[in-house]
C-alpha cells in the first residue's frame, strides 16, 4: 500500500488517508481480503499520530471498505455490495424526504446532480 500525505495541506490527514485506500480499494489496487498494517505500523511509516490513522480506518469500517478481524487485523472487504447498498439507502431516504416536501422531482435530481460534481 502506497499513501503519499500533505500535512499541511487543506485536506486533514486522516480524510487524506481514508480518501487514498478508498481509491485503492476501488480501482483494485487493494484487492478483497488485503490485511492492512496495523495502525501502530502504519502511523510509524507516515510519521502520524496512531489516532489519525485509527479514524481512517474506523470510517472506513463503517463504510463497509474494511473489516477489523480482532488481533487478527484489518483486512479489504468485498466493499462493491456493501457500497452498493449504502448509496441505494441514501438514494431512497433523500427520494422520501423530496417528496415529503413537495419538491419537483426534476428539480431534486438536478441538486443531486450539482451536490456530486462537487
């Protein structure tokens, strides 16, 4: 796994982090049951506190990007379904809240649209 950090960058650490295996994860650089180093390793190599490198993780847990496995590690899960069902709850919860407000469906897609491009 290779991660290149800014410290002083606009971009904390941790999202820097987070943001760099989520990409390796995607484009299969990190493939499905990859064992990450652990966060005492990982911090030492970047030179980051081990809470930076926790949170990273953590929120990519929870993401359902990876899967702490006790003292036996950290390891890639099989992200795309888990990923998948995540972006179809959030689709279904924001379709329920444009509709309990009444705004045009058409208008709702295209706050959608301009919200990912960022």
């Amino acid at each position: 796994m290779i991660v290149t950090l800014v410290p002083d960058g606009p971009v904390p650490p941790f999202e820097q982090l987070r943001a760099q295996i989520l990409d390796q994860v995607r484009t299969g650089t990190l493939p499905v049951g990859t064992r990450l180093p652990t966060v005492r390793a990982l911090a030492e190599e970047l030179g980051i506190a081990p809470n930076t490198v926790a949170r990273a993780y953590r929120e990519l847990e929870h993401d359902g990007v990876l899967e702490t496995r006790g003292r036996n590690g950290t390891f890639v899960t099989a992200f795309g379904d888990a990923a998948q069902r995540r972006v179809q709850e959030a689709a279904a919860e924001y379709a329920a809240t444009v509709r309990r407000l009444g705004v045009d469906p058409d208008e709702a897609l295209r706050l959608a649209a301009s919200a990912l491009r960022g």
